[in-house]
C-alpha cells in the first residue's frame, strides 16, 4: 500500500459516504441523465435519497431484506441503490434482459421482498412478464402483494407510470417518504455496520443455475475507492457511464466511485447506445469514460465520430475482455483518452482485483490486467493448492477486502469458492511477471465471457434440454474478434429429427436473455468424452475453432 491515498470511507456505510460528500460539497453536480432530462447536485440527491429510503421504512423495509431492481439505467436505480443501503437493505440487480422464468429464478432465489421494475423497453414489456410469473399482480392495490409462489414478494413498485396497473409508483414511495419521521431513519441508520450485506449480484459459475454474490458496504466502498485512486479522480471528473448500473461495472465503479470522489456520472442513455454516448461526451465535457471493448469500437464507428470534440477527455476504464492493442492505440489517439486504464475483476471479489496505472506504456495496459490493488492479496497456485513462482501459469487466487460474503443461501458453493484461509479461488488462469503486472492467460471455468456478459452454459444446456427434438447438448465458448467470444451449442438430436439452427435459436431466444442465444449451432452424433464418460468441452472448443475456420481468433488472450 506504499504511495496510496489512505481510504477515508473505510469504516462507513454508503449512506454516511453521501452525507458526508453532500455536506462537504452540496452545490457540485453529482448526477446527470440526458435521456431523462434529469440533473441533481449531491444536497439534491441526499435529499433524494432521504425521501426514498424514508418511502421504503413506511413499507415496512427491515434491515436485512432483499428487495429488487429491474431496469435500464435510470436515475430512480441509483437513487434505490443509495436509499436501500440506508436503511440497511440488501439490493439485488436483475439484468433487464431476463426473461420471465429468469425472474422467476430470481425471485424466488434471493427471497425478494420488494420488486422496483420499469415499464417497457425496445420489445420488453416487463409489467407482462412479471404478470407471468406473478399472475395476482393484476389484483394488487397500492402495490401490495400476495402471491402463491412468491410468498415473500410483498410489494411491487414501478420507476414509471403503468396505466395498466395498480402498482405503487416511485413518485408515491418518494412522497409517503416526504411524510415519513425523519427519526425512524436516524434509528434504522444507527443499528448499521459497514460489513452488513448491502448488494446482491447473480453470477456464473460452473455447476447449477446463477449464485448470488452477497457484497458489503466496505467490500463495495474500499473497492469503489481504490479503483478511483488508481484512475487519479477527482470531484472535477466527469465520468461518462454508459455500462449497465445492474452489472458491478455500473454500480461500483460507476455509481459509487463518482460518489466516494464526488465527481460527476453522466449517464448518457438508459442503454448503451453508441450516438447518445459520444453526445454526452461532447456536450457535457466527460473527462472519463467506461466501457467494454465493443461499446469503444461502437461509439468509434458511429458516423458522426470524426467532428466531436472530445477535446475534455483524458482517461477511461475498459473491462470485460480483452483489448487488442490496435484498440487501444485508436482510443488514446482518436478520442484523446491518453490515460485508458485496464482493469480485471470478478463480481465475487466486488468486483476489482488488479489495475494498469494511467502512466503504464500503452503495451504493458493491453498485455498485462496491472498489479493488484492496495489492501488485496493475489497468488497463483497448481492444481493442488500450492503458490507458484513468478512466469508460471496457475490458478488466480485472492484474498482481502474485496472478498465477498459468500453466496446467498449456497453454503456448498461457497465452502469450495473461498477455502479455509479465506482465499477466493477466481477460476481463471494467470501468470504473474516479475514486475508485480498479471496476465490473465483462459479459464478453468467453462464460463464464457461475451462482451462483458458472463455467461453460464449449463443455464442454456437446460433449456436446450427440454426442446422435444434434443437428446443432449453442450454450450461451449468461441473467439470472436468483436464480443471477445460467441457462443456455441453442440446438439444431438433424437430419433430422425428435423431441426434447422434458425429453429433452435428461435427456441433459445423466446427462453432466455438475447446475449444467451447461441450464435452458432452445430449438430453432431456424439460429444468428446474422457474414458468414464465426461465431456471434454475443451476439446469441444478446439472442434469447433477448426468447424468453423475461427483460428485466427482463437490465440487471442
């Protein structure tokens, strides 16, 4: 930790953070949504906050209960994520591309008490979707609800007025709140500690559905601080946050590193879109941006590129996969962010574990993920546990703050992710050089990253699974130049069935998020299998690189 700022917000909780910002700096613009025509300073979003969090204690909000956000990026989720870690409620972020037995999963998995969702986004008609899985959500008065399946979904509140319903709206939570005794959220703050879980984040893995990652209000700040200081913030940043806040980019290093800096986050759409992204830039002078690898090409190919001025802009962080170094190369030169960091982390680690400085040469910030951040432990071990030397590959261990709780309601997966002397194992494959910088070389897992989506394939084997034409499949990841990988399923079909790929990413795409659809389909007799009948998906992999004449990806790191 030599040469690092000291951490101010270790030791507090994430509503103490805003106070104490909102008192220090009260006039210095902390919020700005174009889309939404919406701007707060940080006495305004206190404010803001205070009168959510009161709404939530006159619902009956004890600390401790999991409630939920399904949405695009709104200022009505930030406002929540603060308002619940004030008073001491657990936040769990649903991905707005769930589909409803996705949501269902969810629901039931993190014991939702509250759901807070938008209304419809592009062809997404969420109120629809959560009337499929919640069917007396069409008899709810006020919000209330009772439900068969879900007995411990109580309430039902939309960010944006729903004619078709009954439901509590956000302006009626923010008014009862209005009204509420100040005095009941003072007590509620007081009975807070800075290591109570505050965040609940689904994750992948390699065995069973989705885990829900418990996070804390330290694991979240001191992660949230350390990543800012490595970016070299500032309350005169302007930080662009076109990721989504439901993913720990958005609601760590975005959300909460602009508030424990008290910079500014611009959140230029409600998703990512590429025009609305380089507008926002230009128009509110961001002097940092975030994305992943596709949202910089994206935002670089858009017609209208060339004439921005971008002139304000100087550093950035991109995550998620990896970053060719012709990528990088044309962000520094033609958006001017000379200071583009890479950063690699995992959602169970909060989600920051290594870093490349702003000074680090542009080949060192494309070849290596950086040195581990201050307050973390990293160690690379052989298959049977033990510490590696420097330039050996192994497997990617951490131990620190960072940490997360464990997973909600899996002590099994927890006991085999973090072992006895609290190392959390990340499953991926790394290689320390001798200078402290890590490489991050492939995966244990078979996760598959697809622009910065982690994707389980055991999730769309099952669905795969219950189509009447599939006898079996297996979902394996494959390069690709943009995404950074694609996925592919090897089917084996029954009998003398007749199904074409179109037809099985039909099926997938009525089922399942639209990143989860298989982009390639292969049908095949018989899967590689070691001797007592496992399935090789590595050698899979190598197949279908050779199939489909993808080698020229496939020694990408």
């Amino acid at each position: 930790m030599s040469g690092e700022i000291a951490p101010w917000v270790d030791g507090k909780t994430i509503g103490e953070v805003l106070r104490h910002v909102a008192t220090r700096q009260p006039g210095g613009e902390a919020l700005v949504f174009p889309h939404a025509g919406f701007r707060a300073d940080y006495a305004e979003y206190d404010r803001r906050v205070d009168s959510a969090a009161r709404g939530l204690l006159t619902m009956g909000i004890e600390k401790g209960d999991h409630i939920a956000a399904w949405s695009t990026n709104w200022q009505q989720w930030t406002i929540l994520q603060l308002a619940a870690a004030r008073v001491g409620a657990v936040l769990c972020t649903v991905n707005p591309a769930y589909k409803p037995s996705e949501l269902a999963y969810v629901l039931e998995q993190a014991d939702i008490t509250a759901l807070f969702l938008i209304s419809r986004f592009k062809t997404s008609n969420y109120y629809a979707m959560l009337r499929e899985v919640v069917p007396e959500l069409d008899g709810c008065k006020g919000g209330r609800l009772r439900s068969e399946r879900f007995p411990k979904l109580g309430w039902a509140v939309t960010f944006q007025e729903m004619p078709e319903h009954d439901m509590l709206t956000w302006g009626q939570l923010c008014a009862r709140g209005w009204y509420a005794d100040p005095a009941l959220l003072a007590a509620r703050e007081a009975e807070l500690s800075p290591n109570d879980p505050i965040n609940l984040q689904y994750t992948s893995g390699t065995t069973g559905f989705p885990k829900g990652a418990l996070l804390s209000h330290r694991n979240l700040l001191l992660n949230a601080f350390y990543l800012g200081e490595r970016l070299r913030l500032t309350q005169n940043d302007r930080i662009c946050v076109p990721v989504p806040f439901y993913h720990c980019f958005g609601c760590v290093i975005g959300t909460l590193a602009s508030l424990v800096f008290g910079a500014t986050m611009l959140v230029p759409a409600q998703h990512f879109d590429p025009l609305a992204t380089i507008e926002c830039m230009e128009r509110e002078r961001a002097t940092v941006v975030y994305g992943v690898p596709t949202m910089f090409i994206a935002e670089m190919e858009e017609p209208t590129f060339a004439g921005r001025d971008l002139s304000s802009l100087r550093a950035g962080i991109m995550a998620g996969s990896p970053c060719p170094i012709e990528l990088m190369n044309r962000v520094i030169d033609e958006m001017g962010a000379r200071e583009m960091t890479i950063a690699y982390g995992l959602t169970e680690a909060s989600p920051g574990v290594t870093m490349t400085h702003v000074d680090d040469p542009v080949e060192t910030r494309v070849s290596t993920v950086g040195p581990v951040l201050p307050g973390v432990e990293v160690k690379v071990v052989d298959e049977r546990g033990n510490s590696l030397p420097d330039s050996q590959a192994g497997e990617l261990c951490v131990r620190g703050h960072n940490v997360m709780l464990g997973y909600y309601k899996m002590a099994d997966a927890t006991e085999e992710a973090i072992d006895a002397e609290g190392w959390l194992h990340s499953g991926d494959i790394a290689v320390r050089e001798p200078d402290g910088y890590f490489r991050i070389t492939g995966r244990i897992k078979d996760m598959i990253i697809r622009g910065g989506e982690n994707i389980y394939p055991r999730e769309i084997e099952e669905v795969l699974f219950t189509h009447p034409d599939v006898a079996d499949a297996q979902v394996v990841g494959v390069p690709d130049p943009v995404k950074g990988e694609e996925l592919c399923a090897w089917i084996r079909l029954t009998g003398l069935a007749s199904v074409t790929a179109d037809d099985i990413r039909e099926y997938c795409r009525a089922r399942v998020a639209h990143f989860k659809v298989p982009r390639y389909v292969e049908f095949v007799d018989e899967f590689p299998e070691t001797v007592t009948g496992k399935v090789q998906k590595f050698k899979m992999r190598e197949e279908a690189i050779r199939r489909l004449r993808l080698e020229e990806e496939a020694p990408v790191a």
